[in-house]
C-alpha cells in the first residue's frame, strides 16, 4: 500500500460544509485509479489531504506506512510525484533544467547532479517522447508538450506512485491519449497512478478502479463497470446520462440533451 | 559558458581598476596596483584609507542588493520585486528623518535609526502577511510592504515639512545613498553582518527554484515551503537594512541587475545568484567612480547614477521580453 487515507475529513475556515467527509482512499503499487466527480466535489482535496498538504480535522492519511505528517517533504518527494492543476513558472527555464528540479529530492541543496542523475533525467524525458524538447525553454511548448514535461519531470523523481491532477485537461484527443497511455505503461511497470479527471469515458478505459466523489464523500467506488453506472452518475451529477458499452464491457457515458430520452 | 564568465570576471576587474585611479585626483592603474603593495607610494594614503574601503564596500553592498533581489523574484514569483519592496524603503526613510528631526548625530544616529526602521517596518510586514496557521503569504506581504512603506512615507513626509530647510536637505541627500561614508569600520561592520544572510540566500537557491515553480509544485517537488520563505524573507531584511544603514537607498541595482543576469545565465539560482552578486557588485563600483567624477568635485548621489543606468537598460530588457 503507498497510499492510504481513512475516514479522511478536511474544512476550509470559513465554508460551511466538510470539503472532504469520512472519506476512505488507497492506492496500491501497479494500480491505476481514477477520481471523478462534480465540480467542487472533493477531488482536489482528497489528492492534497493524502498528500499531507492540508490539515485534517479527523482521519489519518499515511504513505508507505507512514503519517504523511511526519514525513520531511524531501523524503516524501522520493515516494509520490504529485502534478497540481495548475503551474505558473515564474521563469523561462529549458525543458532540460525543468526536469532535472524532479531530482532536488534527492540531491539537497549542494550535491551536484552526478551521472545516475543525468540518466534518470534523459530516461523520464525519453519516456515521454519529450528528449527532443530538451533545449526549449518551457514557455514555448504547447499544451501536450508542457505536461509531458511535467510528466518527465515527475518521473526523474524515481516515486512509486503518480498523482495527477486533471492532466488532460487542456490536451486534444491525440494528446490525452498518449499521456494516459504512457501513465498506463508506467502502471504496468508497477507504479501507482491517482488521476483526477473530469473524463468519464476515458477514467472508463484507463482505470483499474473510480473513486466518484461529490459533496466531500465518496459516492461508489469500485471497477468502472461497478461505478460508473445511468443511475449512479444522473443523481451524483444531477443531469441525465445514458451509459452505453465500447468493445463488450467498458461503460461509456453520453449526457442527455433536453428532450433525449435513454431509448431512442 | 566559460566566455561569459570570463566576461564578468573582466567586469569586475575593470570597474574596481577604476573605481580606484579615478576620483577627485585620477592615479594611473599602473600606480593604483602598485600603491596596493608598497607602502611608500605617495598615493598609498588615498588609495588604502579611502577609495579601497569605498570600493570594497561599493562592491559587497551592489552584490548584497543584486542577491536579495534575485531572491525576493522568486519568492514573490514577481520579476518586479526589489529589496526595498517590504516595507524597507518607508521604514528607513522614516528612520533616517525622525534621527535628523531629534538633532541625531548623522555619523551613526542616522545609520542606526534607519536599520531600526527598516526592520521594525518589515517586522510589521511580516506580522501582516502572515496567516492564522502561520504561513507566509506572497500576495498579502507583497500588499502589506507596499501600504507599510506608504504609511512611514506619510509620517516622514510630514515630518520633512515640519522641519526646517536644512535638515530636510541632510535627510534628503542622506536617504538618496552614497558610498561617501565608506569607511574601514563601516567596511568591517557589514562584514561581520552580512556574511550569515547571504549564506543562508545561497545555500536556499536550488529552493528558490523550486519556489519560482509556484508554492504547491515546489512543495511536492520536496521544498519545505514555509522554511525557506521564512529564512529568504528575515535574510533579505537583514541584508537590505544593513546595506540601508552603510549607504542609503540605492535603487534598481536589486531589481536590474538579477533580471540581466537571468537572460545570460538562466534563471537557476545556483548560478544566477553569485554571478548576480559579482555583477551587481561591479555595477555599484562602477556607477559610484561615475558619481564621483562627472560633475568634479560634486559628488552625485550614486542612487541617480544606478537609476539612469538601470532604468534605460531596465527599459530594453523588458522590450525584448515581451518582443
């Protein structure tokens, strides 16, 4: 077990409602999760809660068997790569420098970066089709290019586990595809991955498990085919679905429009 | 690489060569070198009891100022920061002028109430930007500094008027900064001052990068996040009202020195900030010799000097940033 969070609870000062409710989440080695859910439902939390980098009103959050609290950040930086939404570099750095900032971790603030370093820099960004990009600096890269940088990045800080916060938000078909499939081929190398996603139909094809979260709790957790369920998601999501099968099983869900029934 | 840095280097060499021939009486660099080393030059007063302690100085308080702000950019992740920005400008300034109003000595009255100042200014900074669970926040010290420095400005100003025409000139001339004071004791107390601070900026500059990334990235990336900025930001002040207290306010060596760093070396703080320090170091020296030898034998005050240079290249930097 990597990650391990139980009866997890989270409040923002001053907002009514629990952002995260007696939440139970875990993640094991060689496992790909998805989290998804409403807007607002939880899912950023629930990332940040297992990571240590918000304080819990009740519950326990622990990686590699650890407190998460007690763990000094550097030390927890060698365990988990966690990728946030967001990321404005204030600085135009090259892809290659980028990604080299994945082994602050393990070299403090002195040690130069020796030959293993260089390695595991050039293996991460040949991983992610991104060794070509080496010499741009990052605020000219396109929006698959960038979080396959980030991707490399998170991969040069040798984790065993992935956290991923929306990564294919901004990217096309093409581009989505490619990183859950690379993800997909890290999971099958026995890291575990965590993906936030708004993406029903693809968290349906990648993920070995859903978490469906909304209102801070955990709404149904299974095998896609248990969670992502017309029932299910037209209550959670509070807008009608029909849910259909791709390729003799995997659920693939189409929003209604006004007026559409399930059978036409 | 290698090219670049021997560039600086020669920058360095050049502006403490004629940081030392030139002034009120101009001494050939040949006898400059020489002055250093035997005793019995006739120019060996000059050179060792005045302009060597000015320029030793000039180049630590330039390396100073250009360190802090490089740092102060990344932690604030604003390209605009400089090291007066939290409070310090107000807070010495205010310092300075009430020491001058109360009949202070200027010798070391003005110098110590400005240190004062500037710190109990960015203490109050610090109180204000921090949160209920004790983080520092960006913004918030960001905003704080600025009202903090309007604030003090007010209460100097009013002060200014209420005084009379010639103290107001001495706290005036005071507050624009010059290295004319530069002494060996005003030398050796920053010595033993600064050291500290600035190991602790260097030893913080693979976090810095981290920070530069944004506050969460850097976080799981595995920066203690609130640790260093507590120690960039109590660093910083310290150096900022130390370099106050020696030389008065100079402007834009913080603030243009760390970005044309940035554009030769990179924006990775293991080398932007020692070669910041060298080339803001140089830069201070240089802009000093031309404050003292432009309008001979009136000194300018050496913060126009650094504004007149910085603000034009200031001006072409950021044209070709958003070219």
């Amino acid at each position: 077990m990597i990650l391990e969070g139980r009866d997890l609870e989270v409040r923002y000062p001053g907002v009514g409602l629990p952002a995260l409710a007696g939440v139970d989440a875990w993640l094991r080695a060689g496992e790909f999760v998805a989290v998804v859910g409403p807007n607002g439902g939880g899912k950023t939390t629930l990332l940040r809660a297992l990571l240590g980098a918000v304080p819990l009103q009740r519950g326990e959050a622990k990686v590699a068997g650890l407190p998460v609290a007690s763990i000094p950040r550097a030390d927890l930086a060698q365990i988990v790569a966690a990728l946030p939404q967001r990321e404005e570099p204030a600085f135009a750095l090259r892809v290659g420098e980028f990604v080299q900032l994945g082994r602050y971790a393990h070299l403090g603030p002195f040690t130069p970066s020796g030959p293993s370093d260089r390695a595991l820099v050039r293996d991460a960004l040949e991983r992610c089709d991104a060794w070509t990009l080496r010499d741009r600096t990052i605020d000219t890269l396109s929006g698959g290019e960038w979080q396959r940088a980030r991707v490399a990045r998170a991969l040069a800080q040798a984790p065993r586990a992935l956290l991923l916060d929306e990564p294919t938000a901004a990217l096309d078909v093409r581009h989505a595809m490619e990183l859950l499939e690379l993800v997909r081929d890290l999971v099958a190398s026995g890291l575990g991955a965590l993906v936030v996603t708004h993406e029903l139909n693809l968290a349906a094809r990648f993920a070995d498990r859903v978490i469906l979260l909304a209102d801070g709790r955990v709404q149904a957790v299974g095998t896609p085919r248990e969670v992502l369920t017309q029932e299910t998601l037209t209550r959670v999501f509070d807008w009608p679905v029909a849910v259909t099968t791709w390729n003799g099983g995997t659920p693939q869900v189409v929003p209604l429009r006004r007026g559409e029934t399930r059978d036409p | 690489m290698t090219r670049r840095l021997l560039f600086v280097a020669l920058f360095v060499l050049l502006t403490a060569t004629f940081g030392l021939s030139l002034g009120a009486v101009s001494i050939a660099p040949g006898e400059v070198w020489r002055a250093l080393v035997d005793g019995s030059s006739s120019y060996g007063p000059i050179i060792r009891q005045l302009r060597l302690p000015r320029v030793i100085l000039g180049f630590l308080l330039g390396g100073t100022l250009a360190v802090s702000g490089a740092s102060l950019q990344a932690l604030l992740r604003n390209p605009l920061a400089d090291p007066y920005l939290l409070g310090l400008s107000g807070g010495a300034g205010l310092g300075a002028v009430l020491a001058i109003a109360l009949g202070g000595p200027i010798a070391w009255a003005v110098p110590a109430a400005a240190f004062a100042g500037a710190l109990g200014a960015v203490a109050l900074v610090y109180a204000l930007g921090r949160t209920s669970s004790g983080r520092l926040e960006p913004r918030i010290l960001l905003l704080a500094g600025v009202v903090t420095s309007g604030f003090a400005t007010a209460i100097m100003t009013a002060l200014m008027v209420l005084s009379d025409a010639a103290e107001l000139r001495n706290a005036f001339l005071w507050l624009l900064g010059g290295l004319g004071r530069a002494s060996w004791q005003s030398l050796g107390l920053f010595l033993i001052w600064a050291p500290i601070p600035l190991l602790v900026l260097f030893t913080a500059a693979r976090s810095l990068d981290l920070l530069a990334l944004g506050e969460e990235t850097a976080g799981y990336l595995g920066a203690e996040v609130e640790r260093v900025k507590r120690r960039v930001v109590v660093s910083t002040a310290l150096l900022t009202a130390a370099a106050v207290a020696a030389a008065g306010m100079i402007g834009f060596v913080g603030l243009v020195v760390p970005h044309a760093v940035r554009r030769i070396m990179g924006p990775l703080h293991g080398r932007l900030l020692p070669i910041a320090f060298a080339v803001g170091g140089a830069l201070l020296v240089g802009a000093d010799t031309i404050a003292r030898v432009v309008v001979r034998p009136i000194e300018l005050p050496v913060g126009v000097v650094t504004a007149l240079i910085g603000v034009p290249v200031f001006a072409i930097l950021l044209r070709r940033e958003i070219r």
